[in-house]
C-alpha cells in the first residue's frame, strides 16, 4: 500500500505537490491561528501567520521552480524571526511553521535541481549566528544569545539538503545505468540487423549468380554443339535471372534508405524459382494453404533458394531435386532433396563440407523464428534438408 502510494506520488509529482501544499495550507488555516483563544479573528492574525502561509502555498510548484521557490521560502524565513529550526521542530505540531516549509524546499532544491543556489541559501540559515555573534559584540544590554548559535538548525537544514542530493545522486545513477543498457540493447540490434542484411545479401548474390554462370555455361556448350533452342533458353534464362537479383538488390536497399517500399519474396514465390532454375526441381504442396506472416514467408523463401543454390553448385545440372511445403498446425514443415553427389572430389563427404555454411545460414534463419533445419547426406545418395517455421 505504501509502495504503490509512494509510486503514484512519483508519476504525478505536480498533483502531488498541489495537494501537499493544500494540506498544509488547510493545517494552518484550522489549528494555527484559533489555538490561541486571544486571537478572536483573522484580521487580527499577525503578519508570521501570512508569511506561514504563503511560503506553504508555494510547495505547490517547488518540483517546477526550485530556486525561486526556495529563495521566496528562505527570505520569509528570514524576515519571520523564528531562527531556531530544531526547536520549532521539537515544538508542538500547532507551531510548525516557515521553518518547516524551509527544509522541504531545501530537499526539493537538492533533489530536483543540479544549481548551486540551494547551497547558497543553505549557508544562509548560519546568518541568524553571525546576527547573534554581533549582538554579544555589540554590549551586554542585549538578550543573551541561545547556546548553540543556531547550528543545529544549520546541520537539521544541512541533512534535508544532503538527503535531496544523495536521492538526486542515486537517480543520475539509475538514469545512467538505464541509459547503458538501452545503448547495449541498441548495439545488439544492431549487430543482428547487420548480420540479417548481410544474410540477405549473400542469398541474393550467391544463388542468383551462381544460377547465371551455371546457365552461361551451359548457354556455351549449347553453342559449341549448335543446339540454337538450348542456348536461347539459357540465355532468356540467365535475363531472368539477373533480372530478379536487381530487383531484389533494388528492394533490399529501399529498406535501408527508406524502409519496405517492396513486398518481400514469400512462399508464392517459391514456384517461380523452381522454374527457372536450370535443374529438374518438382515442388510439391501438402495440406490446407494458409497466409503466411511476412517474416515466416521471407525464410522459407530464402532456405528453399539456399538448399536449391547449393544442390546447383555441388551437384550440377543433372541432378533432380524436390520441395516440399507442408502445411501443419504448428507451422510450415520445408523438405529439400536431390539425386545429386558432386562436391569436392566428387563424394558426400566433400559437398558435406562444402554445404555447412548454407546450411548454418538456414538454422539461423529458422532458429530467428523459433524454428529448426537439419540437413545431411542421404542413405540412397544425395543430400537433403528439413525445416520447420512456426506460424507464430
């Protein structure tokens, strides 16, 4: 209960100051001036009495004008005469007064303000001691000064200031360490936005240009064997090819200058990098299509391009492949196959090797959306890979 009061006087410090001013207010306007039954009405209030309750009323606006309120309360306190804070504090609650007043401000100018003035005015409740040393300088027909010259008022206004600062101190330290750990949380985004542009990249370059020199070769040969039909396909297909890798490229840096401007490739687009690769790829569909998010639509994508780059670069044009897109309740289940072995030196071993890092790139992707990918060689010759995509 204190706790959650405590939190609310926090997240609303103006009304919290206003009724706080209000109380007081409304304390000394009932018990002050009527506790003296010599005092028969307010015209006959004397002038402390007024002072008390302007210098009150202005703890409405201390958070919002520390100095000048601390400077209107410190002067009022001053001019009031009741010098001797420590005794108006162990006085009873009807006398609390300027004094009062006087140290919460003296907190709020060391908690809410980063000026020296509050310093200043708190060395300026030792005036009433020096006004008192004067006195015993000036002959002994004035009163006798209090024994303590007033200094355990100036340690009492000293503590309220210092208690203001050390909270005011301990607030810089938790906006800092705050600070620190949004920059850290920053640089990480950063560091992971860097390493999914680079991602990106390599899928577009990788795979796209990987496709056109497959097909220019074979767009050579086709030439050398004057096979005219085979060496026009290749051709229109390397166009294509490089067509979309500028596109893609296109959109990629539009999100960077400017955000998406471009849908992303999702998995409707699957079908047409199936068919224009240069290797016999057969995609298959199981269960009810659903919409996919974006972010899951753009990785399925983007694993079916990397299994089907590779299976082109390490098992050539001769191989067979197949995609399967199953759609379950608990997400898209991706299976690329191939016939294929290639590799280096011609064995599983060898394209094993040569597809870690493609296969690296799709567990990354995968395990981003809180998937998994699997890949390896098969028991009847060539590789395959599973992915599963959450939906959400």
């Amino acid at each position: 209960m204190v706790r959650r009061a405590l939190d609310w006087w926090s997240e609303h410090p103006q009304l919290a100051d206003a009724l706080l001013a209000a109380a007081a207010c409304t304390f000394l306007l009932v018990e002050v001036p009527y506790s003296d039954h010599t005092i028969a009405s307010p015209g006959s209030l004397p002038v402390t009495f007024w002072g008390d309750l302007l210098a009150y009323a202005s703890l409405a606006v201390r958070r919002r004008y520390p100095v000048p309120v601390l400077a209107l309360v410190w002067t009022l306190w001053l001019a009031g005469g009741r010098w001797d804070i420590w005794a108006e504090w162990n006085a009873s609650w009807a006398e609390l007064s300027t004094p009062t007043a006087l140290m919460l401000v003296l907190y709020t100018g060391g908690r809410w303000t980063s000026s020296r003035w509050p310093v200043v005015f708190l060395a300026g409740t030792l005036l009433p001691a020096l006004v008192t040393v004067a006195r015993m300088w000036a002959g002994p027909v004035l009163p006798e000064p209090p024994d303590d010259l007033y200094v355990v008022s100036f340690v009492t206004c000293a503590a309220a200031w210092g208690l203001g600062r050390l909270r005011r101190s301990e607030a810089e330290a938790v906006a800092r360490a705050a600070a620190r750990a949004e920059e850290s949380k920053a640089q990480v985004a950063l560091a992971e936005e860097r390493i999914r542009i680079a991602r990106e990249l390599h899928d577009i370059v990788a795979h796209n240009v990987s496709a056109m020199v497959i097909q220019s070769t074979g767009a050579g040969v086709a030439l050398l064997n004057d096979d005219k039909a085979e060496a026009r396909a290749a051709v229109e297909a390397i166009g294509h090819v490089g067509r979309t890798a500028l596109a893609e490229l296109r959109m990629l840096l539009g999100v960077l200058r400017e955000g998406p401007t471009l849908p992303q490739p999702g998995i409707e687009a699957i079908r047409e990098l199936t068919e224009w690769l240069p290797i016999d790829v057969r995609l298959r569909v199981e269960g009810p299509t659903r919409p996919a998010p974006p972010d899951v639509g753009l990785a399925a994508y983007r694993i079916v391009q990397e299994a089907l780059t590779n299976t082109l670069k390490h098992a050539g044009k001769d191989a067979n492949a197949e995609v399967t897109l199953r759609y379950a309740d608990d997400g898209l289940h991706i299976q690329v196959t191939d016939d294929g072995v290639g590799g280096v030196g011609g064995t599983e071993r060898g394209r094993a090797g040569a597809f870690g890092h493609g296969l690296i790139g799709m567990r990354e992707r995968a395990e981003a959306l809180g998937g998994t990918a699997q890949g390896g060689p098969l028991p009847g010759g060539g590789f395959g890979v599973e992915v599963t995509l959450p939906w959400e």
